[in-house]
C-alpha cells in the first residue's frame, strides 16, 4: 500500500480530499466486507466484551460502516448511543440512545441522521455524558499509527471528549477507517485529543495504555 506524505498542516484539506476519494471508490462488494470483518476483529476485543455502552456514527461518504458491529452490541444488550449536535453550543456533541427502528430520526444541517431532539432526545434517560460511554467508535477520513487523526475539520470530536479530559473518568475512543485511509504521519494540533486506537477491518493498533 502507497501512503500518502504529509510535509505541512497546509496540506491537511488536499489530502483529506484524496482520502475521501480512496475510500467513496470502493464497491459496494467491498465496503460490506470491510464492515463485517471490522465486526468479526473488534467483537472479540477486551475493549468491546467488556463495554456496557458504546457510541458510534452512522457512515456517509465512503466511510466505513459500524453497523454489523452494532447487532452484536445489541444482541449482548450493550447501550448504542448516536451523536447528535448541541443545540445551542457550537462545536459539541450530545450522545442519544439509539434503537435501530425505534428511535425517530431525523437529519442534521449537515444532512446526516441522528436521533430527533423534539420528544425524544431532550429527555434525560435517553442521553449520555461523552465522558460515561465506555467505547466510542469515531469516523475519521485519514489516521496514522500513532494515534493521528484527520476528520472532516468541524472539530467536532476534539471538543467534545477534549472537555471530557477533567472528568475522573475517559471513554475509550477507537478510531475507525479503511486501510486506504492510511497515512505516515499526520501533525497533530494542540487541540487535537489522541485516540487509544485505530481499527480497520484487518488490522488493529492501539496507540495508548
């Protein structure tokens, strides 16, 4: 596999434009099985097994998609939660229960679903702190082995589980991608909050203890 160079933060856009591309030209042959094998590794997991609630992403463009990976969750009665944006403050994000088929659902400004606010998700049981999930599953367009990664720029993820760090307790916070989304090494800003790992549907690292 070819890995992409990145010589400077300025290239941050045009390479995750290339990698967008990587993974939005896989057929849809092999994004379903990149998804069930990315279920078969990650199931047998520590991280996984021993997890009571887990949040997740649904996938769009290209990315890949965590959903065998929720029916087993669901199947051994874990917690699934979805993100959804906050309301009123930029940049956060609330985690909602998420029952496949149950839940209402509706779309963001970003045109992504995630569970409906009005009647649902205002109400106290059916949300979760960032920092009481026990595994969190994050989309990202590139990574490196280290721990890098490069999302879509909102900085959504960093804020969020960055306000988590004061808690006396952090999620897990797992990385997922295809193996193209690969890179050597991605500069990693001050605000940018490490993950514990990175999984792709073959291959597994964790990048802290």
């Amino acid at each position: 596999m070819s890995f992409f160079p990145l010589p400077s933060s300025t290239d941050r856009q045009a390479l995750r434009q290339q990698l967008r591309r990587r993974r939005r030209a896989l057929s849809p042959q092999e994004q379903t099985q990149a998804a069930v094998g990315l279920a078969q590794q990650l199931s047998q997991t520590a991280a996984f097994i021993n997890a009571k609630s887990l949040a997740v992403y649904l996938p769009s463009d290209g990315e890949i998609d965590p959903y065998p990976l929720v029916q087993r969750a669901l199947s051994l009665s874990k917690k699934v939660y979805l993100p959804v944006l906050h309301p009123s403050l930029p940049r956060l994000l609330w985690f909602v229960r998420w029952q496949p088929g149950q839940t209402p659902m509706d779309c963001n400004r970003f045109g992504i679903a995630e569970p409906k606010l009005k009647g649902y998700g205002l109400k106290a049981v059916h949300r979760i702190q960032p920092w009481a999930v026990d595994l969190v599953l994050m989309p990202l367009v590139g990574f490196d082995r280290q721990g890098g990664r490069l999302g879509m720029g909102g900085g959504f993820y960093d804020r969020t589980f960055d306000i988590s760090r004061s808690r006396p307790r952090r999620p897990l916070l797992l990385g997922l991608a295809h193996a193209c989304q690969e890179v050597d090494s991605l500069p990693q800003a001050s605000w940018d909050v490490p993950m514990d790992g990175l999984a792709t549907a073959s291959a597994l690292y964790w990048t802290r203890t």
